[in-house]
C-alpha cells in the first residue's frame, strides 16, 4: 500500500511529529506508514485522512 502523506504534509508545513500528535500517534508510526514498513489500522488511516480533509482513497493507494 502506498500513501501520500508526505505530499499531504508538505503542502501544510507540518512535521511528522505534528501530525503524529494530530492523530494520536508516536512519530515512528508515522514514519513507517510513510515508507510502507507500517500498514495503519482502518481507525488510524480515516483519521489521518480527515485530518487532511481528503478521502481514504486519495491519501492511501492500494
């Protein structure tokens, strides 16, 4: 599974660890999911794509 997180991040300024605290995550997880070692629960990627205002769709490609 791939993602666009670290386009999504970049056009609003955040870290990881900003986004990490966002969603209620440890920067590590974030960091994994960004380079596809981490799959993250349904939970965690539909709050990780509301964040961004987006659907799950355009923020992880299967």
């Amino acid at each position: 599974m791939t993602n666009k997180i670290k386009i999504l991040r970049a056009e609003k300024g955040i870290t990881q660890e900003e986004l990490a605290d966002i969603v209620e995550v440890t920067r590590q997880t974030i960091i994994a999911i960004e380079k596809s070692k981490y799959v993250p629960s349904l939970e965690l990627a539909f709050r990780i794509a509301r964040y961004f205002n987006k659907n799950i769709e355009e923020v992880f490609e299967y």
